[in-house]
C-alpha cells in the first residue's frame, strides 16, 4: 500500500528527468514568441490553453491588478499546462480572448483543486476591470460566485468583442494551471460526467468500508476495524485533493480546508502502517521492521508539526519524502514477506502494484508524457479504488484459508478425539471400580458433613433459644412474681371484708344492734381494707398487662416459622426484639430509637426479627466490652429511601479494623472468646438478607464503633420470592 502523497515527490523527480531528456528546461520559456489572442468559437471544451497565456511571477505577493495590468513584465508560457512548482511567490497569468461565438457566455475551467488563493479579473475592450472571483482554500467558500467544487467560473463576453483575463494564483503545495475554455452545455456535460465518476468512487469505497465493518463485527478481528479506517482515509484524502471536502465539508473552515490533504496524508500513512503490521503478520516474519515503522511514525509526524507552526511549504517537501520513505518501507516489507509464500502479501503486492501504477499515470500526465484528460487526471484515484478492492478481497481470502485451516484443525482434532476415545474406553472399567470406591467414601464424608452442620445450625437456634429463654423467663418472672406475693395479702383483705358483710347479713336477719358491726368495721379498718384492695387490683392488673405485652411481643418476634413472604410492620418486630433483650441492656445499655413511619413491607418477618435479634446482640455485646454497665449506647433507625427499606444498627463499642471487617460474613468466623459464639449469626443474617433481595454493608473503626446497614426493597421479586 502506498500513500497518496508520494506522488508529489516523484512527480519531482520525473519532471527533472523528462527535461533532461527532452533537452530543454523552463529558462527556455523566454524564446518563446509572443502569446497570440486566443478566439473562441464555441467548442464544447477547448485544448488547455497553457501556450497562450502570459506569466508574471510575484515574489513579494503584494501586486494588484493595476500594478500587473499595465506591466511589461509578463514572459510567454510555453506549456500547455504550467507548473509552478512548491513557491512562495504568487503567480499572474494573462490570456486575451476573442468571443467568435454567438452565445455572449463561456466557463473557465482551472482543473486543479489545491490553490491556496485564486482570484480572477476581466478587463473589456473599454479597460473596465471586473473582479469575478475572489476563492481558493485559504478563504471561505462563497457558494453563490462558487458553485462548484471545482475551480469553474462564467465569463460574460459580447461576441465579437474582446477581453484579457488575469489570473493570480498562489499556494504552498504543487501549483500548476490545467486551463480550459467550454461552453455551458459542454461544461454542464463533463460536470456530469465528473460527478457520477466520484459518486461511483465514492461508492466503492463506501461499499468496501460497510462490507469490511460487517466482518469486523463478525470476527471481531482488529485488523478490518483498521481497514475500515484506512479505506475512509484514504477516500477522504482523494475528496481533498479534488476540493469536495473543502466546497462541502470546510466551507467555513479555511486553516481546515487548505492543511487537509497533507494531514489526511499522514493519518492516511499511519492507518496503511497499521493494517499492514496486521494484516500480513509482520510481527512474525520480520520483528525488527516494527521498531523502524515506529521511526518512520515519527518522520511523517514531522511534517504535520512544521505545518501546524506556519512553515506550510517546508511541511509539504517533507511530507513528500517521508510518504515516498514510507511507501518505499512498505514496499520492501511486503515484497520479502510474499516471496515466502505468503498468500496475504501476494495480495498487498498486487494491490500495491494497482495503486502505483496509477500513481505513475497521474505523475506523466503532470509532466506532459501523457495527455492531461479525465482519465489520467483521476488514475489515482482509479488505482485507489482497485486496490481497495483487491485488499478486500485478500481480506476476504484470509477468511477462506483461516476456514480451510480450522476445518483441518477440526479433522486432526477428530482423528485425536477418537483416539482419546478408544483409551477412555481402555480406562473405564478399571475407572469405574476406583469410581464406586471413591463415591463411597465421599457419600460417607457428605453424610458426615450434612451431620456436621445440622448440629452447627442446631447449636446456633440453642444459643438464640437459650438467649430467648432467660430474658423472656426475667421479664415474665418479676410480674408473675408480684401478683404472687399480692395474692396472700389479698385473700386476708377479702376475708375481712367477708366478715364485715357476714355480720352485716346476721343483723339483718337476726335483727342485732349494728354497734357491734360498726366496732368490727373500726376494728379492722374497712376503709383501709377497701383502699389497700384497690392498690392490690390495680398492681395485679399492672403486672397482667405487662405480663401480655411481654407474651405479644414474643409472638411478634418469635414467629421463625412463617416461611412465606407477607406484608408486615418492620418497626414492630425491632420493638419486639428489644423487649426479648431487655434484660441485657436494661441500666446499662441507652437504646435510641428513630423509627420513621414505614408503610407495610413485603419479607419475611420471622427471618427479619432473627436479623435484628443478632445484630442488636452484637451490638450489646460491643459496647458492654467497652463500656461495662454505664456509656453505653446504641442507635436503631429505619427510613424510606426511594423503592427500599433502610435499616441502621449503629453503636460506640470497640470497633473492628479492616482485615476483621472482610471476614465477618464468613460461617464460624468470630471475635468473641470459646463459649460466647458459634460464629454463624452475620453469615446467617447475610443469607436472609440475600433471600431479602437485599443488601448489608458495615462501617467501623476500632475504638469507635460499629455501623451496620441494611437495604431491602418494599415489594420483593418473584424470582427471589420461589428462591426464598
């Protein structure tokens, strides 16, 4: 692959040879005779008209069209199409024309897109001047007195009547002046046909761009992501060259429009170099090529610099020795791999081969060997778009012989496939004894192990169980115990009120002095006996009802059976948790609550209380170890947070540091002594979480404390909800 550029260099190169050659060079020009008037007689395109014009070179750039108008210093041309060269100058032209054509209106047709500054002034018969273009890339685009991509402008000249139009040119890339006269319908044609050129162009490329990415996406292999890129590279570099990009891209862009193609060149460069590297495994045929091609990265990226720092002509000479250095790498690289039989290279060479040659048809038609016409004008890009084709269908050849290779890999893998087959076959009767011996003694150790851990599990529910047991037996035994000792004082009570309403009843019936009731009243104190009966009710029935409240909030908590998911008052089942730990952190632990208000919340409620059970145990646990019986403190929250439930368990007990904190959901991990854990309760927790589809995460720091957060959603999944 070569990059477009090249041809600049080596269109220097021939041009210095076919002088030699033919024996003349441009100092030769000043013996040409005098220029004559060129007459028009509406031929639909006229021959180039580099022969009658007359130049003037402007070293200074400063001329105006008076100052070239009356000057005698303009030197007859004597090619058909001049060429400046790479200068700093700008140049004048001058053609006097006689319109012999009964139509008043002619194009002038400048078949060169890469002029920097162009403008164009017609002097009538009268000496009228008129400005008729004011263009070139350096300037925006103005689409009204430029309607074309390329440099064609209308010439308005009475028939009969005469005209001299002058022309200044200037750039800092290759300057030459392909000039033609045609008519408007003879324009109209060659426009057409031009542009359904490109449009086919352009289509090709675009078709080889979408058939290489379809690949990519199939294969997913780097090297036809990188064609993609060089393919639209190399389009984009060719609308450069013929001013598409600059009429319909960087119309408004000028510094874009005039340093696109030599930027687009290099990019161009590094894409070739990359696909290259891939595409024909440089990598493994010649390892020290890829240090060189980085060298050579580095060279092209000279150019782009130097005109990114305003030194525009130098720019260009470099980048044309550093594409033509590219190119001549390329070359020797893809040659000495396709002469080892590689069947890429084969086809990079050839595609090469089918650009250069259209390189070298582009090249002698700018030195005159061939004719300056549409098809040597566009053989670039003609040789473009062949070896893009015959790259994608390398590409495409690639896919094939990689096919061939795995069917044949597939075959061999078969044939040691079978081979395995028949020595597993050989093995497996003597597999299948050792087999059922092993299955044995591994049915043996899993029933040991499914023994194990029920007892581990077990263990767990009895310190839960046992935990439960004495705090529910302190809360019920203090009550219980009070209406015991209130029943014997009670029973003397209403013994004496018996009394008293017994001898009532005598001396009703048997008719008796109620002085002696009245004495027995006063002897046993009635009023105090009613009022110490009262007290006695209210404190039996005090202690009932802290006697039911204690057994409802056991129900709430204690319901470990309930395996299915319903709505339930989380707020309520933490309450009821801490009225089962009351007789822990009863004067010595300060609980604080902030309970929002939660709507209903779809879990498992017995599973959430044993959550809570053990994360407030813990807690209790920590702050006691820190605090003893006063200090300590722990905080239980709970809030709405978009769709979820949070809950936080925070304390100011000891703390853990980070490496305890990755270990704390592991099963039998445990801090507390030999006799106090069983080291199950947080990967028990972790588990009912997860069934929660939820999420638990720990924040803490020794010697501070410990923050435990819990997020369940308000409505669980049904996925979650069968899994559970």
């Amino acid at each position: 692959m070569v990059i477009c550029r090249i041809s600049g260099l080596l269109r220097a190169i021939a041009l210095i040879a076919i002088s030699v050659w033919s024996g003349h060079t441009r100092c030769n020009a000043t013996a040409v005779p005098p220029q004559s008037v060129y007459t028009y007689t509406g031929e639909a395109a006229s021959s180039y008209l580099g022969s009658h014009l007359s130049v003037l070179q402007d070293k200074t750039g400063e001329l105006t069209i008076q100052d070239v108008a009356s000057s005698s210093a303009f030197s007859p041309e004597s090619r058909d199409i001049p060429d400046f060269g790479i200068s700093s100058s700008a140049y004048w032209a001058k053609l006097t024309l006689t319109n012999d054509y009964s139509m008043n209106r002619m194009f002038l047709h400048l078949a060169h897109s890469e002029i920097d500054e162009l403008d164009i002034y017609q002097v009538s018969q009268s000496g009228a001047v008129q400005h008729v273009v004011h263009a070139g890339q350096t300037r925006p685009v103005n689409k009204s007195r430029q309607p074309y991509s390329e440099f064609a402008f209308p010439l308005d000249i009475p028939t009969g009547a005469n005209a001299t139009i002058f022309l200044r040119v200037a750039s800092s890339k290759q300057l030459r002046l392909p000039l033609t006269l045609e008519s408007p319908m003879g324009f109209s044609i060659g426009q057409q046909s031009r542009s359904l050129f490109m449009g086919s162009y352009l289509g090709i490329m675009l078709v080889m761009a979408l058939y290489n990415l379809f690949i990519f996406f199939s294969t997913r292999e780097r090297a036809y992501a990188i064609y993609v890129l060089y393919i639209l590279l190399v389009g984009s570099t060719q609308l450069a060259f013929f001013g598409i990009l600059s009429f319909s891209i960087f119309q408004d862009l000028p510094w874009l429009s005039s340093h696109a193609s030599l930027f687009l060149t290099g990019f161009t460069a590094f894409a070739a170099g990359e696909f290259m590297t891939r595409f024909i495994h440089v990598k493994d045929h010649i390892p020290r090529a890829l240090t060189l091609k980085w060298i050579l990265y580095a060279v092209l990226t000279f150019p782009m610099v130097l005109d990114i720092l305003g030194y525009s002509e130098m720019a260009y000479r470099s980048m044309q020795g550093a594409a033509l250095l590219f190119a001549l790498f390329q070359l020797v690289v893809i040659a000495r791999i396709a002469f080892t039989g590689s069947r890429p290279a084969r086809f990079f060479l050839i595609a090469w081969i089918s650009f250069l040659v259209g390189i070298i048809t582009f090249i002698l038609k700018d030195v005159g060997v061939l004719p300056f016409n549409d098809v040597t004008r566009f053989a670039m890009i003609i040789g473009s778009a062949v070896e893009v084709v015959l790259l994608s269908l390398g590409l495409a050849d690639k896919i094939n012989v990689l096919r061939a290779e795995k069917e044949r890999n597939q075959e061999r893998a078969l044939v040691l496939a079978k081979e395995n087959e028949r020595m597993v076959l050989d093995q497996n009767v003597l597999l299948e004894e050792k087999v059922d011996e092993r299955t044995h003694a591994l049915q043996a150790s899993n029933d040991h192990l499914k023994r194990t851990q029920t007892q581990l599990v077990q263990s767990e529910k009895m310190a839960s169980l046992g935990q439960l047991t004495a705090g529910i037996a302190h809360e019920i035994n203090n009550p219980i115990n009070f209406i015991s000792s209130s029943i014997k004082p009670l029973k003397r009570d209403l013994f004496e009120l018996k009394e008293v309403l017994d001898a009532y009843r005598d001396a009703r019936i048997n008719g008796r002095d109620l002085d002696q009731v009245k004495a027995l009243e006063e002897r046993i104190g009635l009023d105090i006996t009613v009022k110490e009966v009262e007290d006695i009710l209210s404190s039996m029935e005090s202690g009932a009802a802290r006697t039911s409240e204690i057994v409802r909030g056991l129900r709430t908590f204690s319901r470990l059976d309930e395996y299915d998911l319903k709505t339930a008052d989380v707020n309520e089942g933490i309450r009821s948790t801490l009225v089962v730990l009351a007789p822990q952190v009863r004067d010595t632990v300060s609980i604080d609550l902030d309970l929002q208000q939660l709507p209903p919340v779809e879990c498992y409620p017995g599973k959430l209380n044993q959550v809570f059970m053990n994360l407030l145990n813990n807690a209790v646990f920590a702050v006691k170890q820190k605090h003893g019986t006063a200090g300590g403190k722990v905080r239980v929250a709970s809030y709405i947070f978009e769709d979820n439930v949070i809950f936080e368990v925070q304390d100011n007990g000891t703390g853990m540091d980070e490496a305890t904190q990755q270990r704390l959901f592991e099963p039998f991990f445990t801090t507390k002594d030999v006799g106090e854990g069983t080291g199950l309760g947080l990967s028990i927790v972790l588990t009912i979480i997860e069934d929660h589809q939820g999420k638990i995460t720990v924040q803490s720091k020794p010697g501070e404390g410990t923050t435990f957060t819990i997020t369940i959603p308000l409505e669980q999944t049904e996925r979650y909800a069968k899994r559970a």
